[in-house]
C-alpha cells in the first residue's frame, strides 16, 4: 500500500499545492482507489505515474467543491478513454445528484461502468483482502472520515513439517494454510494453526478531512498504520479552525496521539501559510510533531509506503 498526496492546500490551490486529492495504490493488483478529486486531480495524476485507468473506487468525504470539482472532469476522460472501466464511487448523499445534473448539463457521457454509492456510518466495501469503513465527521456540511483496512492473514505455511507428518500434498494443504483442523486419512487430527507462523497483520490507512477535532476520528483512526488528518491552520489560528470547523496542527496530532496511530501526515493546509505569507508552514509540522512526533507535513506528489508492522 503505497499514498500518493495529489493536493494539500485547504479551499483554494496555490502555485505550490493543489485542492484535496489522495492515491492510494494498492500495487499487488494493480489498481488505485483515490480519496477526494479537488479541481485538476487529473492534471496532477498526469504528473505521476499513476493512470486514470487504474482508478476503480473514488472514495468522496463530503461536497465542499475543493473536494469534489475534478470529478466531472476526471469521469469524462475516464468515459472517453472508451474502456468500459467499472468505477465505483462513494460519497454522502447528494453526491449522485451532484454527479448526474454536472454531466446532464454538460452533456456528458459517463462511463457504463459508473456506479455511484450513498454511505453510511460503518462498512462501504469489502473484498477478500480489504476493507473499508467510514464514520461521519465534525464539519459544517456532512463529511466522512475513512478507513481501509487490509485484512489479516495466516502466517507462512511450514510446507517441511507438513512432509515430515506425513500430510499428502493437494487440497488438504490449502485448508490447512487457512488454519483449519483436517483429519487425515488415517485418523490424525492437524490443526492447521500449528503449521502457520504468526498472523501476517493487515495494514490501515485513515483518511479524515474536513472536521474540528472529534471523537469519530479517533476512533476510526484506532492503531491506523497511517493516518492522513487535516491540519488547516496553526494552533495560534485555533478560533479560525472553530469558526470554519477544521483543525489545527494540535488536534490533529491529538487524534492521532489519542488513536495510538503509528503515522501521521497532516494535509489541507490554509492558503494563508504559502510563501510569501507572515505565517511559516514550518510551524504547523513543529506544533503537531510537539504532540505526535511521528508526524510529516504532506506536500504534492510527496508518497508514503506503508509498511507492515511485524511484531
Ligand atoms: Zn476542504
Ligand atoms: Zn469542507
């Protein structure tokens, strides 16, 4: 699991950061599910190396249009690129009506693979190797924090002392290496387990933007391998983060303290800290490492590998 930051600026690009965008390439089959489409992701996307058509899930947090105005943009060059690429999209309610009057009256055609889901607090998506869960955020219009979680998995299976049992190679071996007891021809019970090294632990990620401070972030931010949290202002600007309902680098560093994440990078940064400008972004990342030292300030095009935990 591989995060690609796309846009890190709050609100409004600036020549250094673009509006909110994040890849997460899932390289062990080929595939990258993006978090938010600010204007331009698809420019951005273009300066990677990543392609649209590894796209199959847009994961949406909430309908402020520096989230969501490269959507339109980005499904129409996925439409044209004729491929019958199944993407499926997810996002609050008023994501499809915001979807299907952009491209009605723009007369867009949008791919027949397109399939727009409402979410709800809890599971979005699972499959045999992730999942992903949401939970409803701290906002001034309804957003949705997320959370992929890579499934764990049976340790390596002992192919040696399976010979030295005697166990017949095939079929027994797969049920085996899930973990299961299978009695043997000859009467003997294996546990499976016993063949198994210790559980290969899935990998998380957390994606939590636009809130204040919340309970929800914490917890769907539980032992995150990384957690990408907004920090739109530094902590002297905590009555504006109030007034609009964002962070500072300080409450995002809490959460992260508060969820024992291993990782955070704090993203959506207020125009207000770009060079040239009083305030240093320097001190957003020194406040937030104060409490969670762990912490890297995301730039554009900056990628994160998540790396698994082994303990
Ligand atoms: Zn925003
Ligand atoms: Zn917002």
């Amino acid at each position: 699991m591989r995060v690609t930051f796309l846009g890190t600026s709050a609100g409004v690009p600036t020549r250094a950061r673009n509006v909110s965008a994040v890849a997460l390439r899932l390289p062990q089959r080929g595939e990258v599910w993006l978090f938010d489409c600010g204007e331009a992701t698809q420019h951005q996307i273009q300066r990677t190396d990543l392609r649209l058509g590894q796209i199959t899930r847009v994961f949406i947090t909430h309908l402020h249009g520096d989230h969501v105005f490269g959507l339109l943009g980005l499904l129409a060059s996925i439409g044209l690129a004729g491929a019958a690429q199944p993407v499926e999209l997810y996002g609050p309610a008023g994501l499809k009506d915001f979807v299907h009057s952009a491209a009605r009256t723009t007369r867009t055609t949008l791919g027949e693979g397109l399939n727009i889901n409402t979410v709800r607090a809890g599971l979005v998506y699972e499959d045999a190797e992730f999942t992903v869960s949401c939970l409803p955020l701290r906002h001034r219009l309804q957003s949705f924090g997320y959370r992929v979680q890579e499934r764990d998995r049976t340790g390596r299976f002992d192919v040696e002392r399976a010979a030295e049992l005697g166990i017949p190679a095939g079929p027994l071996y797969g049920r085996l290496k899930r973990g299961e007891a299978v009695t043997l021809p000859d009467g003997r019970t294996v546990e499976g387990r016993t063949l198994c090294g210790p559980d290969i632990r899935g990998r998380s990620v957390v994606y939590c933007t636009d809130t204040t401070y919340c309970e929800n972030s914490v917890e769907l931010s539980r032992g995150a391998d990384l957690l990408i949290h907004e920090a739109t202002f530094v902590d002297e600007d905590a009555h504006l983060a109030r007034q609009s309902t964002h962070s500072t680098a300080g409450d995002a560093a809490r959460v992260a303290r508060e969820a024992g994440a291993r990782r955070l990078a704090v993203t959506h940064v207020s125009p207000r800290y770009a060079p040239g400008n009083p305030v240093e972004i320097s001190a957003l990342l020194r406040q937030a490492r104060a409490v969670f030292p762990a912490t890297t300030l995301a730039e554009d095009f900056m990628t994160i590998e998540v790396e698994r935990k082994w303990d």
